[in-house]
C-alpha cells in the first residue's frame, strides 16, 4: 500500500514539473511575448523615460516611461509632428561616423518602442556635452518634442511656406512633404507656369549665411521637380528673416503667378 502512494506521490510531482516547464517555457512566452517588445527592460529608479548605457544604443525604461509611451497615442487625432533629438558623447567612438550612427541607432531603437506615425516624426543628431558621471551611470541620450504643424506650414491661396525643424539641417517630415506635393498639384491645375522659390536665412543672433537660405531652397526645388516640375518652371532666390520665433527665420517661401 505503502508502495502504491509513494508511486503515486512520483506521478503527482512529475505531473507538476512538466506542468511547470510547459508553462515557462512555451506557454508564458507566447503571453508575455507583446509586453516584452512593447517595453525596453526596466531600471528601477531610472530617473528619464529612456536612457542608455556609455557606447550602447540599447534603451532601458526608467520610471515615467509608460507615460511617454501613451503620450503619443492621441497623435493621429492632432496637427502636430514629433522632433526626435538623439545624442552622441565625443568619446563614445574614435570618429564622427560611428558617433554619428550611435546617435541614429538610439532613435531607432526607441522608436521601436513607440507607437509613432514615421509621416509625423522627424529627428537629427547631434552631440552632446558632458555634465555627469556618464560612463558609469545611465544617461538621457533621446528627447522628444511635440510641435503643431501650424509652425512649420503656412498656407494662402497662391502661396505656401515650408519652415525646416532644425537649424542646419535640410530634414523635413513626410507630413510637410505630402502637402507641398497636395498645393503644387493645385497649382498645376490653375495653370500655373512658373514657381518663385525663396529660402530665407535666420537673421537674428548670428545670422545665417545666404547659402544656407539657397540650400533650403534647392531642398524644396528638388521636392518639387520630383513631382512633375520642370527645373525652366521654377525660378530660386534667398532672402534673410528676423522672426521673433525662429523656427519662423528657417523656411521657404513658394508661390505663383
């Protein structure tokens, strides 16, 4: 009898066992498995929503990271882009390329946590100066701003203006984009047959050069013969601006006759 409990108890705890390697193993993954690509692995105390580690572009959550991850959920439902800025130490690589790529593969993989429509994002790079023990600790390497489309486009009748997100950069979001493309097809179809592009330079602080203006210009210039422009339609010129705002001092200005 004695026998037969025993073998039975044997049964019982390898019943168990199975049971329990099924669930870890096979089972629990497959639960848990949205979670865990939804979520960077978490640090207590971590006092950012995303930081990094010296020379990794693996993110870790900090504790307000759920908030900034439903932040964003309402995006679609506003006129508004994200501005993405990722950062780079000078001493995280031996030179600018590989510090360069730290700094876009930090989006990228924050961005793959995030829930954000690539039409209404746009991000640069750019360095960043040493005020903590960062080596040793993890650090904020990736900021995120929320801005209205209202000051980055302007439109009015035979008229648009397209203003660039960041100072000497040429990047523009695909929303931008899409729009320029929408307002030169109703060009087309008010027989339009020419198209004065005009870059303007920031004038206030230090002033931008003329360059950067016919730069910005040739931005949109290429936009535009991409779409079915001919470069004889499009005529550029640059001037300076000193807009109290100076995202409003980096734009092109494009309208018709």
């Amino acid at each position: 009898m004695n026998n037969k409990y025993l073998a039975y108890i044997a049964l019982l705890a390898g019943w168990i066992c199975f049971c329990y390697w099924l669930y870890a193993e096979r089972i629990a993954p497959r639960i848990h498995s949205h979670q865990e690509k939804s979520w960077p692995e978490v640090v207590e105390d971590l006092p950012y929503p995303l930081a990094y580690k010296w020379m990794s572009d693996i993110p870790y959550a900090g504790i307000d990271f759920g908030s900034l991850k439903e932040s964003f959920h309402d995006l679609d439902s506003t006129d508004e882009i994200v501005l993405i800025h990722g950062y780079y130490f000078r001493d995280e690589a031996n030179d600018i390329n590989s510090l360069h790529r730290l700094g876009r593969n930090r989006i990228n993989h924050a961005l793959s946590y995030l829930d954000i429509d690539r039409k209404r994002l746009v991000s640069e790079v750019s360095v960043h100066e040493i005020t903590a023990d960062v080596r040793s600790n993890p650090f904020e390497a990736v900021r995120f701003e929320r801005i209205s489309m209202a000051d980055l486009l302007h439109t009015e009748g035979d008229t648009i203006e397209l203003c660039f997100p960041f100072a000497d950069s040429l990047v523009l979001p695909q929303l931008s984009q899409d729009r320029l493309i929408e307002w030169t097809q109703g060009a087309t179809v008010k027989n339009a047959n020419m198209l004065h592009i005009v870059g303007t330079a920031d004038g206030s602080g230090i002033a931008e050069s003329s360059d950067m203006a016919m730069d910005r210009a040739i931005r949109i210039k290429e936009i535009i013969m991409n779409n079915g422009w001919k470069e004889e339609q499009l005529q550029l010129s640059t001037g300076q601006r000193n807009h109290p705002l100076t995202l409003r001092n980096r734009c092109v200005l494009v309208y018709f006759e």
